[in-house]
C-alpha cells in the first residue's frame, strides 16, 4: 500500500512540475511577399559626358592689411592645417612700438581728465578745459586700439580647417598691405568645373529652378584619372548664366565630397557623366491594369521604398483613360500585381518566374 501511495505522490509532483513550466516560445520570422514590380518611367534620359577640371570647393588668398617685412612662413604649401592656426607673421618691431607710444599716450590723457574732473568742481577750470580733456581722452583711446590692431594685422591665421595652396614670397621679404602672402583651401568637398552646350545648360538651369513637383531628375558622376575604375556621385553647386565669347559654352561647378583615397588638386582633370531626365514627357504613362485599386473612391497604388523593400499607400491622379497624371515620380517602384492582398509596412520582394528545364 505504501509503496503505491509513494507512486502516485511522485506522479502529482511531476504533473505539478509540468504545469508550472513556461510555454515555450515559437519565433515568428516575418513573412516576405513575392510580387511582380513595376518601374515608373516619365520622363526621357539623356546620358552626356563632358571633360572636367578640379578646383577647391572653397578657397581663400590672405593678404596683410599692413605692408613689413615677412618675418617666418610658419606653414609650406601642401600642408594640413587647423582653423585659427597662425600661418605667416610680419616684423611687428615698428607697429608694436607705435603701440607702446599710444598706450602712454593714453594713460597721461586718463590722468589729466581725471585731474581736470576734479577742478572743474571746484569752478578752477572752465568747461571747455574739462570738454577738451574729455575730448582728448577719448582721441588717445582710439589712438591705442587702432595701434593696437595694427599689431595684430601683422599675423595672418587660418580662417578654416585645410590645406596650404600656395604660398607666395619667401621670408625676409617686404610685402606691400592688400598683396597676396598665401592662399588656403578647404578639403572637406571638391569641386569640378565642365563647360557644357546651351541645350544641357537649359536642362540644368530648370532642374535648380522647378520645385519638388515637378523637378526634373538627374544623375551625375564624376571619374579621375588616378582611380579609373572609382566613380563618385556629385551634385551641381552653381552654374555660370554667362556663356563662354569663344565656345558658346557655359561653366557649370559640380560639388562632391573629398574621395579621400586620392589627392585631388586644383588643375587635375575628371571625366563627369550625367544621365539628365530632359523633363520632356514622353506621353501620359498608363500603370498596368492591376495595380491600382480603390479606396473610398480615389485610387492608389502600393510604392516600394528602395531602402527597405517595404510598401506604403500612395494616392494617384488619373485620366479618364487610365493615363498617370501625379502622385509618382520617375524611377520609383510600384506593385504590378495582387495589391488587394496587401498591407502597408509589409516587406516584398521582386516575383521573378522561374524556368522549366
């Protein structure tokens, strides 16, 4: 008997053990759904290719606003340097002691209108002795920090982080004030500067000038000759709306940050290739017949967003016959087939039919 309570006793205990066990957790893996994709074409692409040159996205010539004589270059051409650094100084032995004479100049004309203050109380002085001390006060302050300056016109510091371009004495030597002493450019960005026909010049200008609605697509990239098989994308930074007297070209700066891998400099070439969308419809497109749907009376389509593969709701404006009239742009990517099985969020792929052997 004994031995068959003890039987059933530990029978309880594991079914107690059983009960008080987590449920066990089944990893749901989101499902990706296969459908067949669409690309919307609007516009004509026209691919253009144009010899470049490279220039410093920003670049500025330091002068002295004071003539000396050029005491050290604390930098060569070609060197990195930091925002603030000094990079050239003149002999300040003339300026400083011009300075030294305006802060004296200065004390002496506080004590005497500190002086002439206390007379004029008193009625010892007349007004016009305490005005002209005061007068002369304030001539000797701006004496002082106009000397002042002139000492410190005699450092040139850099106004961004860079590098050295050119430098353009030597030391020891006098230099007029306003006369170029070196230049400095930024290498965060470069630029690269294609003259190119009147055509593609109109294509350019409207694509900066339309707004979002209707901006007109482009794609542009830039090659140089030290890594050929590099390509890098750039973006049109400004354009020149006079043409060149002798080709009947127009500049065109395209900007793009610094590779990096290479070192570029003002003078070397580049190779751009722009494929431009010349804004020229090529008809009202007509979206395959299934992929629009209704909702509430308006249509709309699934778009795919590039970067994640997952879809979201789109309103579209359409003809009478079916024609696109807004609400997608080219080159983005909508869903052909099977919209009413879908959900927004949900994450597609491209339905690519397989071969029988």
């Amino acid at each position: 008997m004994k031995y068959w309570l003890a039987r059933v006793g530990c029978l309880v205990m594991a079914l107690n053990l059983l009960g008080c066990s987590d449920d066990p957790q089944v990893e749901t893996k989101e499902i990706v759904r296969p459908v067949k994709l669409y690309t919307v074409e609007l516009d004509d692409i026209v691919v253009h290719q144009f010899p470049g040159e490279v220039q410093a996205s920003d670049q500025a010539v330091l002068a002295f606003r004071v003539p000396g004589q050029i005491a050290k270059y604390h930098v060569l051409s070609g060197e990195q340097v930091e925002a603030g650094q000094l990079l050239v100084e003149l002999d300040n032995t003339t300026y400083q002691l011009e300075s030294d004479n305006a802060q004296a100049a200065y004390e002496l004309a506080q004590v005497q209108h500190s002086r002439a203050k206390a007379l004029v109380k008193d009625f010892l002085i007349s007004q016009q002795d305490f005005d002209q001390s005061k007068a002369d006060l304030l001539v000797a302050e701006a004496n002082l920090d106009n000397a002042k300056s002139q000492v410190d016109y005699c450092r040139l510091y850099s106004p961004y982080n860079g590098v050295v371009a050119n430098t353009y004495h030597e030391n020891f030597e006098y230099v007029q004030a306003q006369l170029p002493v070196l230049s400095v450019h930024t290498d965060a960005n470069v630029d690269v500067i294609v003259q190119v026909p009147e055509r593609v010049f109109e294509i350019i200008s409207r694509t900066r000038q339309a707004n979002n609605d209707e901006k007109v697509e482009s794609d542009i990239q830039v090659q140089f000759p030290a890594i050929p098989t590099e390509t890098y994308k750039a973006t049109v930074k400004e354009v020149s709306t006079v043409a060149d007297p002798d080709t009947a070209s127009f500049a065109v700066t395209l900007t793009l940050p610094d590779p990096g891998s290479i070192n570029l400099y003002a003078g070397m070439s580049a190779a751009v290739t722009a494929s431009l969308a010349t804004g020229d419809r090529v008809r009202t497109p007509k979206l395959p017949e299934n992929s629009t749907f209704e909702v509430e009376g308006k249509d709309y389509v699934w778009v795919v967003d590039s970067s994640t593969q997952r879809i979201s709701q789109r309103q579209v404006s359409l003809n009478d016959e079916g024609g696109l009239v807004s609400g997608l742009k080219h080159g983005e990517v909508i869903v052909e087939t099977g919209t009413q099985e879908l959900k927004d969020g949900q994450v597609v792929k491209h339905w690519v039919k397989e071969r029988g052997l």
